[in-house]
C-alpha cells in the first residue's frame, strides 16, 4: 500500500510515494541514494544506521519511513558545508576515529547526538557509555572516543547545540 510522504532530508524538501512497510533507513539509501547511512544488522543494535529526526539521533532500521512524515531528518551527508568537513567530522579524520568506516557515519551522529544532550559536560567515561549502542569491530573505540571529546570542543561555545556549528 503507497502512502504519499513529505520530509525534509539534510535541508531538502522531498515528497513521493513510499509502500507503508519502508524503513527509514531504506528510503535514505535506495530511493533518495543517500548511502552513507549504513545497515549493519537490521536489529537496531549496531548504531551503523544512526541519523537525526527534528535533532535527536535515532537508528533508521527500527523506523518506518512513514514515521518521519513532516519531520527533519539530518543524514552524514548533511553535515559538511561542500568541501569544509563539520567539526565532528574533522574531529573523527584528526583522531583517526575510524579504521575501515563503516560505522563512522553512525558513530558521528550519536557523537553529535552527546553534544546536544550534554554540551561540554562530555567526558570519557560518559562518551564510552552512550555508545554502547554504536558498534565498531576494527579500532577498539579509543580513538572515537577521543575523536567526540575533541568535536565537542571544536563546536565551539554554541554546543551543546548543532546549529550554530553548520
């Protein structure tokens, strides 16, 4: 069954028909091929397909695409101004918060996600537990731990907002 959908994608109005049954997570990916957005497990439980709805950070497997209806919705994809990487993002290629990336993407929006709940409050044990639900199977999570705390810090004093960083 097709339901008409509207929702703004990283700035982007976008309206079409979707079949009710869609996630999230598969219309970003295949009908607006916005990949970087990754399916790791199809259970909500690797965090590899973390995106923001009206700002706070969910995982698009577990979401219906219907859900998002007249919501904003904010993929890797839209952080970068053209060529100038977010500060979070520049944080994670500075501290090497990544080996092959395939969690990356999912690994900086919940980092972001940290930033608009705790600001600069941020430290290493609070960052280690709040991704607990993000999983990375190549560096052992030092380094993107390392790579949120000095994100949160390149933010500015706006955190613990996004808005004024993009």
């Amino acid at each position: 069954m097709a339901h008409s959908l509207s929702l703004t994608v990283n700035g982007t109005a976008v309206s079409m028909k979707v079949d009710v049954r869609t996630l999230l997570v598969q219309l970003l990916r295949d009908e607006l091929r916005l990949t970087g957005t990754h399916v790791g497990c199809d259970t909500s439980q690797c965090g590899a397909c973390t995106v923001h709805v009206d700002g706070e950070a969910i995982k698009a497997c577990a979401v219906l695409a219907v859900q998002a209806e007249g919501r904003e919705v904010l993929t890797v994809e839209g952080l970068a101004a053209g060529d100038t990487l977010h500060p979070m993002q520049e944080a994670f290629r500075e501290h090497h918060g990544l080996q092959c990336g395939f969690c990356t993407p999912g690994m900086i929006l919940a980092g972001m996600d940290m930033v608009r709940r705790h600001g600069h409050a941020l430290d290493e044990h609070t960052v280690r537990v709040e991704l607990e639900g993000n999983i990375c199977r190549c560096t052992g999570y030092h380094n993107i731990v390392r790579a949120i705390i000095a994100g949160v810090r390149s933010m500015g004093p706006a955190a613990p907002g996004i808005a004024a960083a993009e």
